[in-house]
C-alpha cells in the first residue's frame, strides 16, 4: 500500500446515495399489510442505493465506505418481525450488492447510533442496545461480508464509568456482533486510556480519533506527542496490525470544536503511516477530493 486508504463515510452531499426511512410513528399508523408493503418498498430501494454506492466508490479509488445505519428502519422492533421477513425476501440483491463491494475489494463497517449503550445500568436499555447492535449485523450477515473487524461493527463506549460491565458483556454477545466489534473513543465518557484494557482483555480492536482525544484531554492540537502514543498502542489491539482504522476529522471552529468541519484542513503526523483512515467530515466526498484520496468525478 503507497497510501492511506481514505474512507467515506454513509451518505454523500450528492444525490447518488441518499437513502430513504419512514419514521416509527407512520409505520405504526400502518396495517400489517401495509407495513410489509411499505418496508419491501423502502428496502428494496435502499438495496439497489447500496450497490450502485459500491460502483460510486470504484470509480472514484475510494476503498473504505461506511455503511449507513439506518437502511432498513424497523428492524430492531421488538414483537415485530415484519423488517426480517422483508430483509429475507432481497436476499439475492443484498448478496449481490454485498458482492459488488468484495469485488472492487472496498472495505465495508458501519458505525450504529449513540442510542445503542451495551452497558447501561437499565436492563430496557441494555435489551434494545442488544437487538439493534444484532439487526446491524444480521444487515451485514445478509451483505455476505465476513465477520471479522475488516468489516467493523463500531461502537463508542457506552455509559460512562461502566467499562468492566461493558467488558464482561463483550464475550457473549453473538459471534456476528463480536466478531466485527471494534471500540472508538469519544469526547466525554470514554478515552483511549480507559477503552485500551476493554480491548485488550475481549480481543476488540481500538479505533483511535485523535479529534476525540484532543477535545476529551484539552490538548492544544492533534500534534500532541500523545497522539502518536495512542496510534500505536491503538495498532497493537488489531489483528492484523495492517487492518487498523483511525478516524480523521477537524474542530468546526478550533481543535476543542467537538463540531466536525466541512474539509479536512489538518492531518496528524501521526497517522503518517496508518494504512485505513475514515474520513469525518461534513463535505463527505468533497472532503476526501480536496484530500486527493479520491477522483472528482466517476470515470468511464
């Protein structure tokens, strides 16, 4: 590899891969029927949304894209199984666009919402964290993408100060979810410091931002010499050390900015040598071009 390998992230500012939703509230307004109806709809769009992303991705170099997290709303209800069934009817177009992705070998994750906290102290909590964290990798189970951390399931540490809980919830969580896990630091609740034993102790991988760690710490900027200190113990939790990830995103308005800007105005020196970079930036695309990690527009 002559190169990191820059990663887009879910939805771009263009039109080509917007996906659709529906909120809780319609669908329930739905009858059995016409929940089926809609969901098969909505999902069978986003299918085809997804394969045409693994061809958007080929032509412009791009070899890390994160899946979004909300393709097929309704998933996750509990008593209703209605998005399974759908889920199983596209079987052969989520293969197929599972497949697209292997061919053009670009590397696929998805990093599920803030709402998903394994950890919590309130069991309703932890039970809806477990089935949504589980329809996310029945998603990536329908794509036929391996499990293991090439295709990450992120996750950020969950509730603050519960990081025995969350270590000691990590072994028995089913093998489609643990075998993707991977740990990202956050702002508030979870620095490298306090995530580096829970990886170390389940076999998860630590996904190091720097952004993260600037904020969470007060450093002046991402050339703290700490930054470097956490990219290479990050690296010694990934199996194999070429698969790590990073993430890479600015402060809106200054390094203690937790708002991400819309380009990439600053890359650490110490992801000199980091061979996976996702890039989280407002400008999607736009933010990987200005990096020169990806051709402006599709070629021929």
């Amino acid at each position: 590899m002559t190169g990191p390998a820059y990663g887009l992230v879910c939805l771009t500012t263009g039109p080509e891969i917007r996906f659709r939703t529906i909120t809780l509230t319609r669908y329930r307004a739905l009858n059995p029927d016409q929940r089926y109806g809609t969901l098969l709809d909505l999902y069978a769009d986003n299918v085809a949304r997804v394969r045409r992303a693994a061809d958007y991705c080929a032509a412009r170099g791009i070899r890390l894209y994160r899946l979004s997290s909300s393709l097929f709303p309704m998933l996750d209800l509990d008593g209703d199984d209605t998005g399974a069934q759908v889920l199983a009817h596209l079987t052969p177009q989520l293969r197929d666009a599972g497949h697209a992705f292997q061919d053009h070998r670009i590397r696929v994750l998805m990093h599920p919402e803030q709402f998903i906290v394994l950890n919590s102290d309130r069991p309703e909590v932890r039970e809806s964290s477990l089935r949504a964290i589980t329809s996310h990798a029945q998603v990536m189970d329908a794509l036929n993408l391996e499990r293991s951390t090439w295709n990450l399931l992120l996750l950020h540490g969950g509730k603050g100060g519960r990081a025995r809980e969350l270590q000691a919830i990590i072994p028995d969580l089913p093998d489609a979810v643990r075998l993707r896990l991977g740990l990202e630091n956050d702002e508030r609740a979870y620095s490298p410091r306090d995530l580096l034993p829970v990886c170390e102790a389940t076999g998860s991988p630590l996904i190091f931002d720097a952004h993260h760690h600037v904020v969470h710490d007060r450093l002046p900027d991402q050339e703290d010499p700490s930054v470097r200190e956490w990219v290479l113990a990050a690296r010694r939790t990934w199996t194999p050390p070429e698969w790590q990830v990073v993430h890479l995103s600015n402060g809106l308005d200054g390094p203690q900015d937790r708002r991400h800007s819309w380009l990439i105005d600053q890359v650490p020196s110490a992801y000199h040598d980091v061979p996976w970079i996702e890039v989280e930036a407002k400008g999607k695309e736009e933010a990987l071009v200005a990096l020169g990690a990806c051709a402006p527009t599709l070629t021929a």
